[in-house]
C-alpha cells in the first residue's frame, strides 16, 4: 500500500516515513489545507483530510496536534502551531515562570481518508515542562520531559514510536492491519 502524508511540515513527514519503515511506501505531498478551527484537533484533521481527498483522491493521512500545558489552563491546546510561530518557545517559558506546575501533554489526531470517508486515530503523550535540552526534533521537543528525556533527545526512530504521534499512528497501523492493508512490502 502507498500512503500519502499531506502536510507542509517536512518534519512530519519523516517521523511517520521512519514509523512505517519497510511496512508501506509513504509519499510526502505538500498541499496547503485550511486551517480549521475547533477545540478538537480530531475534528480539524478530520476537515483537513477531507480537503486533501477532495484535491488528490489518493488514500492519505493529516494531522493536527494540541500541546497543553495544565498550569495555563490547556493553552496553547490546538492553537500549538500559531503560538509557536508567534511567541514561541521563548513566549511560552516566560508564561511558565514563577509556576510550579509543570505538567503537559500533547495530542496528535491522524486522519485517514480514503473513497470510504475519513477516520481519525489519536495519540497522547504526558510529560512536563524544562528548560530546553536537545538539538533534535522540531516544535516544542526541546521543552518537553518524557521519562527524563526531552523529544529533543530522542532519535527519530525512537520519537516516532513513543511520541503522541507515534501513538496515533499505532492506533492507524493496528486499524490496517485489522483491514488486511498493512503488509510487509518486498525489498
């Protein structure tokens, strides 16, 4: 099976290229969606996918993730990617100083479409708030601690398995496999 994975984020990309390693051909194909808007990025990848579908009539995966953080009452929750390219990282550790509450957690919705409609996968991963450590991953990697280790700090091949992402794809993978779609592809 080949799958496309619509998203501007090259990064995206290769974390789920490296989660489907030698079990299915990924294509990366940039297509600029609108951004929804809801609460639930469940539902924003839903309306994102059902855009690609519309656009490319290819089976394809989206998805959107929210980055909560408890002591700021969930924000910036699916509004991530706004507050990183406008505040970011710097923004968000100023927000947290003098707050002893360090609790995060991220929430990542795949949403497959195909000639059947479009279903969604999530994923979440709880970690806490740090100082930034790590010259790897993208997004708030750096400034977010699971199990002592920022994702930052963690190979790709290891990211794309723990990570929220990882954990909506797993849940997508298991799907496949439930549909007979997931096979092992010759060398």
């Amino acid at each position: 099976m080949r799958l496309a994975v619509v998203t501007g984020n090259p990064n995206k990309a290769k974390e789920v290229a490296a989660f489907f390693s030698g079990k299915l051909e990924v294509d990366h194909i940039r297509l600029e969606c609108p951004e929804f808007r809801h609460d639930d990025v469940g539902e924003i990848a839903r309306e994102k996918a059902r855009f690609a579908y519309e656009r490319l009539k290819v089976p394809l995966i989206v998805d959107d993730t929210a980055f909560s953080i408890d002591a700021l009452q969930g924000f910036p929750g699916p509004y991530a990617a706004y507050v990183l390219n406008t505040i970011g990282i710097g923004g968000i550790l100023t927000l947290m100083q003098g707050r002893p509450e360090r609790a995060a957690h991220f929430v990542t919705a795949i949403a497959y479409a195909d000639d059947d409609g479009v279903l969604v996968f999530k994923g979440t991963l709880d970690g806490t708030i740090v100082a930034p450590r790590g010259t790897g991953g993208f997004g708030y990697d750096p400034i977010f601690e699971w199990e002592g280790h920022t994702l930052a700090e963690l190979s790709l091949e290891v990211k794309s398995t723990i990570s929220h992402r990882g954990r909506a794809l797993a849940a997508f993978s298991g799907w496949l496999k439930g549909k007979g779609l997931l096979v092992l592809h010759k060398s």
